[in-house]
C-alpha cells in the first residue's frame, strides 16, 4: 500500500492534521459542522462534558458529551474551499494511519451533521425557524457539485 506524502497530508508538531489542529481521537463518529466559529461554543455549552478543544484560523473544534453519545462539532468557514478542506481532514483523521501514512483497513464512516443559515431570508419564512428540505447538501447549496462538474468538463 502506497505511502501518503507528507506534502499532501500534513501533520503538525502535535501530531494533528494542520487545518483542524485535531488528533484522530479527539474526533467522535458523530461530527456536527457549522460556518460560524462562535457557533461552536453555542453547540457545545449543551454538552455534559467536554475533553477536547482545539483552534487553528477559523477552524474551531469541540469534542464531547451529551449522555454517553460522544460529539463532535467544528467550524467550517464558509465557502466550498473551506468545506473541502474540512471534509478531507476529517477523512484523513478518520481513515488514515498517522504512523505509516498509509490508508486504514479497516475504513471508518462518521455521521457528519450541517448546522447552519439557509443563506437568505424570505418573508414568508420567519426568523428562527427550523427548516428541513426534503434533498439538501453543503455540497448543493454551496455550488462545490457544480464547481467540480464544471472542471470536469473541460
């Protein structure tokens, strides 16, 4: 099995991914991603207890419990650039031995929750409200799909 260079995953002096400043284990299988940093900290004051805490740019991370279901939340920034780096740390931490570089055998899937805006208000629509479309992605929403279409047909 090929080794991952160093170049294409870079791990820091803490032995965390370099984007998230996050270990493997100091991420829960449950994952809850929102935009906005400060909305880390307006997740997390709901856990019972948290273990972990960790900060890098506008990535902001917490790791926890609500009961015994652990939980992670994190903050993406916005944009499709910022989502891609997120979700591919976030594979890596999940799916990569940081020792040999190499890919896992063993591959793990984490249950990755949005938290966020709906990018705009309408006035039928009010402030506050719970919405839930029947189809949604970040990917759909923030035009990564259509970026990646795009580029695929060049």
């Amino acid at each position: 099995m090929a080794r991952i260079a160093e170049s294409e995953l870079i791990i820091n002096t803490r032995g965390a991914v370099y984007h998230l400043d996050l270990r493997p284990e100091e991420l829960a299988d449950t994952v809850i991603t929102v935009g906005d940093p400060d909305r880390v900290a307006e997740v997390s004051k709901h856990f019972d207890r948290i273990e972990a805490k960790c900060r890098h740019r506008e990535f902001i991370t917490h790791t926890g419990y609500v009961g015994k279901k652990r939980i992670t939340v994190l903050s993406s920034g916005i944009g499709p650039d910022n989502i891609d780096i997120v979700i591919n740390e976030l594979d890596a931490l999940a799916n990569i031995d940081f020792e040999t570089r190499q890919i896992k055998p063993k591959l793990r899937s984490l249950n990755i929750i949005r938290l966020g805006t709906s990018g705009s208000l309408q006035a039928d629509i009010p402030v506050d409200l719970f919405v839930w479309p029947k189809l949604h992605t970040d990917l759909v929403v923030d035009n990564l799909l259509h970026f990646l279409s795009h580029r695929t047909q060049r």
